[in-house]
C-alpha cells in the first residue's frame, strides 16, 4: 500500500467530459495548493503511450477482446509503476483520466462476460484500487456526438457504435453499485461549470 498520496480517477462512456472536467478539477485543486499529477490511461508512461497507439488505432476487429486485456493490463502496469506509485509516495494527488474500471467495462462486457479474466488480471498484476472514482454520466447519443467532432486517429472503440456505449453505460452504473464506498456519480448532462462544481465539491469533502 502506498502511503500519503490520494488516487482520484475518472470514469464515464466516450465524451462524457471526463478530460475536460479532470483539467479543471488539477487546476482547482492546484490553486487550492495541493501537489497534483495529471494522468490518463491507456498511457501516462512512456512504453504506456506507446501501447496506447496499438490499442486506440486501426480497425475495430484489430484485436480480440483477451488480446486487448492482456494490453491494457501491461500499459497499466507500466503507467502504475513509472507514475501512479511514485507520486502517491511522494504524498501527491493523483488524477487519473480512466483506469482499471474501464477495462472491467470495455474489455470485461463488450465482447461476452469475460470480467473474471479481467479481475484476476488485475489481482494478479495490479492490485490497487482507486480512492475515489468520479464517474459521469451521459446519454451516449449525445456522448457520442461530442466525442466524434474531436476527429481523432483514437476511434477504434468509437466505431463500435452507440450500442456499445448504451452497455457501458449501463455498465458504470452497475459497477457504481458493486463499488459503492469508492464511486460518485455526476450529471454530465449539465453545463461544463455545474459538473465541475459537483465534481469539485465531492473532492474536497473527501481531502477534507
Ligand atoms: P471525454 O474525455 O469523456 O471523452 P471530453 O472532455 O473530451 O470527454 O469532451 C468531449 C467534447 O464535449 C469536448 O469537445 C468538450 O469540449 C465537450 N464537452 C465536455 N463537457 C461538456 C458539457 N458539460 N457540455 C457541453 N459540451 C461538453
Ligand atoms: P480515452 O482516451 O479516455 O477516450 P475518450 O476521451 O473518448 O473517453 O480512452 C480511449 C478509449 O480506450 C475509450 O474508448 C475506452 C478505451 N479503453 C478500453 O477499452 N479499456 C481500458 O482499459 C481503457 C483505459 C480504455
């Protein structure tokens, strides 16, 4: 276990706003005078990143889905040793853009039940949980939306369609039950400032 740091991470379908919430959630808690670091899976390390090319480009069918958690668990534990450990010992606030909850959804749901895979990966390579998980809700029409008129070369789990995101939606939520003590849920229906507000809010109640 790591001692003094606080793990934060963000969770939600594709564009429910978690980048641009987790940027001003860093810049709120950094003029507040906390130590913050800013991260985002897949990558946050550099052999991460490069993972993250393999697994955010090219055709949907590219990989299979135990192909795809055998990647992001490897890049997750780069990112967990090179990043996340170093700064929770160092006593910083860690902000982590998606971790291994997306894979217990998008790897775990999407392709058959394979969850179990999932979490006896993560017992045997990962371990560690986050303290907090801030996860936005979103109607994936309009998630959807917003996330394609990025135009980015990362639409490999994009091309999958809404009826994707509708189960990972679903997904988060569930998973909101099952983790209770560690998971919030936010309306990213709302204004940018209004969920930056309720994010900010949770936070410092639980900094507090
Ligand atoms: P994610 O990281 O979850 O994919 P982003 O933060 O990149 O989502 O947001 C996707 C797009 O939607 C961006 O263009 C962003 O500016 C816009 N956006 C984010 N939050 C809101 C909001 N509350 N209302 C309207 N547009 C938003
Ligand atoms: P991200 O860059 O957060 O995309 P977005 O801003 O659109 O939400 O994540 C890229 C994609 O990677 C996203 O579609 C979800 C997928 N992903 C997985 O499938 N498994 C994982 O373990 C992670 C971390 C991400």
């Amino acid at each position: 276990m790591t001692a003094g740091g606080r793990f934060i991470t963000f969770e939600g379908i594709d564009g429910s706003g978690k980048s641009t919430q987790i940027r001003s959630l860093a810049d709120s808690l950094r003029v507040a005078g906390y130590d913050v670091v800013l991260t985002r899976e897949p990558g946050g390390s550099p052999g991460a990143e490069e993972i993250r090319r393999l697994v955010l480009e090219g055709d949907p069918d590219r990989w299979s889905a135990e192909t795809e958690i055998l990647l992001f668990t490897a890049a997750r534990r780069d990112h967990l040793e090179r990043t996340i450990l170093p700064a929770l010992a160092r006593g910083q606030i860690v902000l982590c853009d998606r971790f291994a909850d997306s894979t217990r959804m998008y790897q775990g749901l999407s392709r058959g039940d394979l969850r179990d895979v999932v979490d006896q990966l993560h017992t045997l390579m990962i371990g560690r949980e986050p303290d907090l998980t801030i996860l936005i809700d979103m109607d994936p029409a309009i998630g959807l939306a917003r996330a394609k008129s990025r135009e980015t070369a990362e639409e490999r789990f994009e091309d999958f369609g809404q009826a994707l995101q509708e189960q990972m939606r679903a997904g988060f939520l569930a998973l909101a039950r099952e983790f209770p003590d560690r998971f919030r849920k936010i309306d990213g229906a709302q204004g940018i400032d209004a969920v930056a507000a309720d994010i900010l809010a949770i936070v410092e109640a639980e900094l507090a």
